[in-house]
C-alpha cells in the first residue's frame, strides 16, 4: 500500500472561468497546467487533499457549493459541504472526467507539522495504489495588491517550495525532506494557505522514489500558485 501519484494545484476561485469573467484568459496557462498534473494520476483510489479551518474527513458525495463565490454552481449532492480548496479539486477533476473513486480530506490550517505527516502517511496506507490531487496556495504577499500586501519573505518562500515540488522540465527528484520542514508560523504569516496540504504529500511519499515535474509556478494576483506532477518511479 502506497502513494504511486500526486498532483499539486493552486485552489483560487478565479481558476473556475465563469468565476473569472472577462478575466478567465489571465489564468488560462494556469488551468493547462493543472489539467496536465490531474490528466497524469494513476491510482486505485484518488484522495483530494485540501486546507479548512479544521481536519476532518467529508463524504465521498459530498457537494462543491459555488454560490458563496457568486457563481451558481453545485457539484454533488451531499450533505456536506466541500471547503473552497477542496471544492475547486471536485472541479478540476469533474473538468477532466476523472473515473477513479474519489475520497476527500480536508487538513487544518494550522495543523503541526507531525500531524500533517501523520495524516499523509496514513492516507498512503488506505489502498494497494494512491493518488492525491494536493490543493494549496502559495504565499498571498507576493505584490502591494496581494491580500496580505507585500512581504519580502513571501517571493523566497515560494521559490523554495517550488524547487521542493519539482524542476520545470522534470526528471528530477522532489525535496520531500524541505515540504517536511516548512515553517507554519512563517508560513501562517505569509498566508500560504497550501503549506499543511504539502506537507501531508509529504508524509504520504515517505522515502519513496518519486520523479517531478514543476508544472506551473505564477502569481498574477500577488499570490503564489504552484502545480506540480510526482509519478512514483
């Protein structure tokens, strides 16, 4: 029982273009890129693994609500309702058509470190084959416009993270010792809402051989969006 695949993809809204509006286009690269990391699972089982204000486990049925984001869209008809970071994940995976039964997981914010580990580990041990599709935004302080505004630190944050998640034109290996070491006070002061989820990739691959691929890393609006491919080797 193992990891065998992951993807890494941003969770703002804006990625859904009816959301964007006339904007869509400014993020078009951006959904390529993650079409590519989700096109690229392979596994029995695919966990959606995203940041909420609490760890908690929602229904495999559970619904993606878009009408807090002004769009009136709902995809599943469960009772529960999917965090943002999560729902976006039920979106690009519904965009893709993927078939594979899926299972959501959704990690606090301020999860420690061990925790999140802990976590991912576990969820690597739930079947013979797992993929994750690992939802998680960079720092939001990259520019003046940024939610956070600007923050020296926010820039080299996510260029660490990048190089954790893989090299542009892969073939290289994935640093999982570095998305294991993440600060969360520096990371919770950036507002990188995608630090826990990494780190429960990170505790899912273990010392496994993965080979990487960084497939996208921007910040149009002054946050960092990261994707990412990890194909176990």
């Amino acid at each position: 029982m193992a990891l065998v695949s992951a993807a890494v993809c941003p969770h703002p809204p804006l990625l859904v273009p009816e959301m964007a509006g006339a904007a869509a286009g400014e993020l078009d690269g951006l959904r390529d890129a993650c079409d590519e990391a989700v096109r690229r699972l392979d596994g029995d089982v695919l966990v959606v693994v995203g940041g909420d204000e609490r760890t908690w486990r929602p229904d495999a049925d559970a619904a993606a609500d878009f009408r807090p984001y002004g769009l009136d869209l709902t995809l599943g008809s469960g009772r529960d309702r999917l965090p943002l970071s999560l729902a976006i994940g039920c979106w690009l995976l519904r965009r893709a058509e993927h078939t594979p039964p899926v299972q959501y997981q959704a990690v606090a914010f301020d999860a420690s470190p061990r925790e999140c580990l802990a976590l991912g580990e576990r969820l690597a041990g739930a079947a013979e084959r797992v993929a994750l599709l690992v939802m998680g935004d960079g720092a939001a302080c990259r520019d003046v416009k940024a939610p956070g505004y600007l923050d020296e630190r926010a820039e080299p944050f996510d260029e660490a993270v990048a190089r954790a998640l893989g090299a542009p034109h892969g073939g290289g290996r994935p640093d999982v010792a570095a998305l294991a070491a993440l600060d969360p006070s520096l990371a919770a002061e950036l507002r990188a809402a995608g630090r826990a989820a990494w780190q429960v990739l990170a505790g899912a691959a273990g010392t496994a051989p993965f080979t990487a691929e960084l497939l996208a890393h921007e910040a149009p609006y002054g946050v960092g969006y990261l994707v990412a491919s990890w194909t176990r080797s």
